[in-house]
C-alpha cells in the first residue's frame, strides 16, 4: 500500500519545510500506513476523529447531561502506566546518559525500534502532529512534530499542547532560520508489553516510541521532549526543564508569589497547582494562581531572577482521590470536554473513582461490572485529559511569553516518616543538595510495585535526558554573580501516625506551609536552625481554624537526629553512586547534615 498524502477538507497537504517533509515520507516508507493525515488542529478535525473513535469504541460515551462533551477511553489493561524498565536515554557515550538511565548504543536502539517499525502502520492512519510546547508566541517555547498511528494520541495532543496550523506555522518560520526541531515517532504497535520501547536521542533530539498508548510514553510532548530531551538541551543552553508545577501565592495585599515545586509522579503536584484556600485565609483576601501542574522551563532573566513558563496548555491529571473536599478546583475544570482514561463509571453513565464521593460504581475501568473482590473500581492510574482553560483558578499570567519569576522552589515526597512538614535550605548549593537526596514512596504512575522508597532527586528520576552528576552541576551553576536565586525548601505532605494515618490535613490547608514559605521570602517569618536547615517556629505555621493537637504539630517539625544521621549516610552512598565528584558543594552542604 502507499502513503497517499490525505489532501481532503480536515487535512493540510504537507510542509514547505523539506526537511521536515522527508522525514514524513521517510517514516511513511518505514511504517507503510493506508493514509498520512497532517493535523491543523480545528474543531472540525477533531470532531471527525472523536466520531471514529466512537466509532470504532476507541472512546465510549459519558452522560451528557452531567458531563458534557466527556469521554471514556479504556486502554488496554496491560498498558496503564509509564514503563521505566523500557525507557532508554541513548547518548552517544554512555556515560553521557549516567546511572541514573537505562542505556543502549544509538545505532543499536534504532535498529532495534526501527525493525518493530516496519510495516506497523498497514491499515492504519499516520497522523502528523506539529506542537508547541509553551505559549505560542513565547521566545521560550520550544516546537516537535510527533508522528503517531494512534487517534486517541492526537486527541490528547491536542488539549495538552498547541497543536496543529499555528504551531506548523512557527516550526517553518524556525526551520528557514536553521533552529532544530524535536521529531518523535510513535505507534501502538500490538500493545504487547513485550515489544515496547520508549527510545530517546537527545543528541538528534529524536524520540521513538512503540507499543504503547499511555500518557507518559505516547504524547511524546510531554515527558519525552518537555523533560527529557528538553532537560539535555537546557544544559547546553544554561536554562532548567524541570518536573515541577508554578503556582502564584497572592496575599492579603495583592501581591502574588510564583512558586515551582517538584514533587514525584502521584505526590501532589496538580494539587498543590489548583490549592484552593482554607476559609479563614480565603476571607482575608488570599487567593491562588494556577500556571503549571507538571512541567517547568526556568531561565534566568536580565534582572537575575529565574523565569518560568508552563510547556504545556492541559492537565493529565491523577482522577483517583480527586474530589470536591481534596480539590473542588479540578473536579470543575473537568466537568465537560474531557478525556477520562481507565476510571470507573455509575450506572448513569457518569465517570467515578475512588475517592470521590460514596456512590457504588456500577462498571469498573476494564468495563467489568464492578466486584470490589477484583480491587479498586478505577485504576490507581486512571487519568483526565482537559484544557489548562478550564481552570477556574488559571493564571491570568500563565501565557505571558516572557514567563512568570520565581520566587521559591519546593522539593518534596512521600515519607511517611523522618521527613518534617516544612524546611528551608541554608543556599542554593545546599537547596541543590536538599533536592538531590530526595526520596519518595513509589505510586501507581509507574508500572511496578506501589509504596516502596527510593531515591527520586529533583522529582527527575523518570525524566532527567542525562547523568546525574552532570545535572547537580548544572543546577549549581545557576549560584553567579548577579543571580537573584528563589530560596529552596522541602516539604512533605504524607507523614503518618502510628495508625498509618496522615497527620497533615493536605490540600488547602497546604496554603499554612506556603505562607510560611513565602513570609521567609519576604523576610517576615520566623525560623529556627537545625542540622537540615531552617524549620518554622512553633508558633510560625498558622493553625486558625485547624483541628490537629500541639503533639501532633510539634512532631511535624521534629528533627529525628539520629534518623537524619543515618539518612545522611544513605545520600552520601547514593551520590557515590551517581559519580558525583569528593570536591562538589552538595558533599561540604550533605557534611553539615551528618
Ligand atoms: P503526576 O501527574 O503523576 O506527575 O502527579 P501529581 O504530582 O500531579 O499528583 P496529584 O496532585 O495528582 O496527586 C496524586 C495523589 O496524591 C492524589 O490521589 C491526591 O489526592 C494525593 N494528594 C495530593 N495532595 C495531597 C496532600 O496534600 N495530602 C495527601 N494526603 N494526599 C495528597
Ligand atoms: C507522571 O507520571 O509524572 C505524569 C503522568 O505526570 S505521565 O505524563 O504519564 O508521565
Ligand atoms: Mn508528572
């Protein structure tokens, strides 16, 4: 069969950029799909694509009368989650990719990928899906083009990215001018989790993706080149691609503070992004500014600060624990035009996880009538798709081109326990450091087993496109002359009682912790040294209208001394382990821990 460019009402013809217009027919060569459909993004492409899908059972109907324009999307059961165990970052040298990534020699990834390939898009439509990740009219924003065979890819694309005629239109502006161009290519393949790869080449800032259709390995604008390749590319460039969501703090008197903060897969980070205040501070007049959820571009500006914009222009947010108590703000930003993937349902039709309220499903994410004998009705991991637009609480600055400043970075996990509420870093080496030795309980956002500590520096583990070693340095960097660095903190959300209960509220009581942050900005808050840094003052983390005991605070802010020295001897070993060099400032700011 031959690729036949589609030149119908939905499709553009192709490119001027030849460049760009031999690799299409390139991988059409390859893969020998029925049609090549080049995407301009219109309503009208995506309602025909929705019909065929609906069509075809790719996606299945939601009740419109609760959900308008929603829709369900059962994947396959084996493909769930991201697939760390198959994800490779192939620098030339491996030392290049660092322990921290699985490896293998370009030439070999390629032919290895390459043979899944051929031939794999008989029968099937290739779509070309020119984005831009960050604002469209951004100096910061960078373009990719992604080839997929997957519909429900190009529909996700499409409310996570600015995809289609505008972003083709800047990556042939880009490409006259010489600027390089992400290319990723992707196809679901049989779904068979033994012939799947997620492949990166940061060096011909290439992805190449095969068999699989979730999130994390199919829409390749979002972790594959919005972190991983992104991230190897700052570093060249001297600016920070970082998994982290920007929020803006706006207090009693106006002013608004941006805050990035890095938490791992399934930790809080869209949680903490749309934070609705609790009452008291609400009627004092603070509010909050959603910009980001899950990816931060940092560069340092003319005046010395760091300025942030969000990559993406959607949410592919965690559905489970999502409720009108934990974050009322997504519960209405998903209320219509969402694509809902592996919840479960209500015998009405409407979309349900666990967490959210106390109905009794009636079908659960493998459309199974629902048996709690079988486990949770929606997957730990079922997700929803929906434009940053809907969000009540979008910043009005979140497309600004120049980006938002930061003032503080947050680094936080999962630990149930040693890790206090809240702590400030001495500097920025030592905040380098504070972020390195991170470490978080796994979660279901990665196939393989729930709640296990491991080491996750920067929230990055998954993501980072290159070594370790090599990206402390480069955050280290960023300490020069002139440089208005934000302060660093840690937090953590998760500590438990004896019970296995969280002693911390979470969600919008997490507003206590960031006015405490952000009066440490500003210079009004109080704080107390400790060997880990500066903790709140008892007295410091505002409790109006809260109900935990003195007990349970003050244990909050503990520093367990012996539990940090033995935690200290833990990163030590785990920097040796990354090649991290005896003379780096993060072992002089890990010595005044131990
Ligand atoms: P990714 O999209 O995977 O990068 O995750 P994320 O960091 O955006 O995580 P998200 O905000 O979706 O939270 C994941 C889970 O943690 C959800 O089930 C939340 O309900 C829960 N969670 C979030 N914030 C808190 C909190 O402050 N306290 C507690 N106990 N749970 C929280
Ligand atoms: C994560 O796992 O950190 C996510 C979801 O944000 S995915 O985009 O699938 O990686
Ligand atoms: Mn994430």
């Amino acid at each position: 069969m031959n690729a036949v460019p589609q030149r119908g009402a939905n499709a553009t013809p192709g490119t001027r950029l030849a460049s760009l217009q031999q690799w299409v027919d390139e991988v059409a060569a390859l893969t020998r799909p029925d049609r090549v459909v080049w995407c301009d993004g219109s309503d009208a492409e995506a309602d025909t694509l929705q019909e065929a899908m609906m069509a075809d059972g790719t996606l299945l109907p939601l009740n419109q009368d609760t959900h308008p324009g929603c829709v369900l999307h059962r994947s396959h059961p084996d493909d769930v989650a991201r697939v760390e165990h198959l994800t490779f970052v192939c620098h030339e040298r491996r030392e290049d990719s660092g322990p921290n990534n699985h490896w293998m020699a370009p030439a070999e990834a390629h032919a290895k990928i390459d043979a899944l390939f051929e031939g794999c898009m008989e029968g099937r439509t290739l779509y070309v899906v020119p984005y831009c990740m960050g604002p469209i009219d951004s100096p910061l924003a960078r373009c990719g083009v992604e080839i997929t065979d997957s519909p429900y890819v190009v529909a996700n694309m499409r409310l996570m990215t600015r995809m289609g005629a505008a972003a083709l239109a800047r990556i042939e502006r880009e490409g006259d001018e010489g600027k390089p161009l992400v290319r990723g290519l992707h196809s679901t393949g049989e779904l068979d989790p033994d012939r799947r790869f997620i492949m990166h080449f940061p060096e011909e800032l290439v992805i190449k993706s095969y068999g699989s259709g979730y999130g994390g390995n199919a829409l390749l604008g979002k972790k594959c080149h919005a972190l991983r390749i992104a991230s190897h590319q700052a570093r060249q460039e001297g600016w920070l691609a970082e998994h982290m969501l920007i929020v803006g703090i706006e207090n009693p008197q106006g002013e608004v503070h941006y805050v990035a903060a890095a938490f791992p897969s399934a930790c809080g980070k869209t949680n903490l992004a749309m934070l609705i205040p609790p009452e008291s501070y609400r009627e004092q007049g603070w509010k909050v500014w959603t910009v980001g959820d899950d990816i931060c571009w940092m560069h340092p500006g003319e005046d010395g600060r760091l300025w942030a914009i969000n990559p993406e222009a959607g949410f592919f947010g965690v559905a489970p624990g999502t409720s009108e108590k934990s974050n009322p703000n997504a519960l209405h930003t998903i209320g219509r035009d969402t694509i809902f993937t592996n919840v479960a349902t209500t015998d009405d039709g409407q979309p349900w996880w666990e967490g959210l309220d106390k109905r009794v499903p009636a079908k659960d994410w493998q459309g199974r009538d629902f048996d709690p004998a079988r486990g949770p009705a929606a997957h730990p991991n079922s997700r929803f798709t929906v434009s940053a637009k809907q969000c009540p609480t979008f910043s009005a600055h979140a497309e600004d081109p120049q980006g938002v400043p930061i003032s503080a970075i947050v680094f936080g996990g999962r630990r149930s326990n040693l890790v206090p509420l809240v702590f400030e870093a001495r500097d920025w080496a030592h905040g380098v450091l504070v972020g390195a030795a991170m470490g978080s309980e796994t979660t279901a956002a990665a196939t393989g087993a729930v709640g296990v500590m491991r080491r996750d520096p920067m929230a990055m583990k998954p993501f980072c496109g290159y070594g370790f070693a090599d990206y402390f340095a480069h955050w280290l960097s960023f300490d020069r002359p002139g440089a208005k660095l934000p302060k660093v903190f840690h937090v953590n959300w998760f500590r438990k009682d004896a019970d296995g209960r969280f002693m911390w509220p979470g969600f919008g009581d997490n507003l206590r912790v960031l006015e405490w942050i952000i009066g440490r900005v500003s210079g009004e808050a109080a704080a107390t040294e400790s060997r880990i840094g500066h903790l709140p003052t008892f007295e410091a983390i505002r409790r109006d209208g809260l109900d935990i005991e003195d007990g349970t605070m003050r244990e909050l802010l503990r520093v367990d001394e012996p539990g940090w020295q033995a935690e200290a001897v833990e990163v030590a070993a785990y920097l040796d382990e990354l090649g991290v060099p005896a003379e780096s400032p993060l072992r002089a700011s890990l010595g005044a821990m131990a």
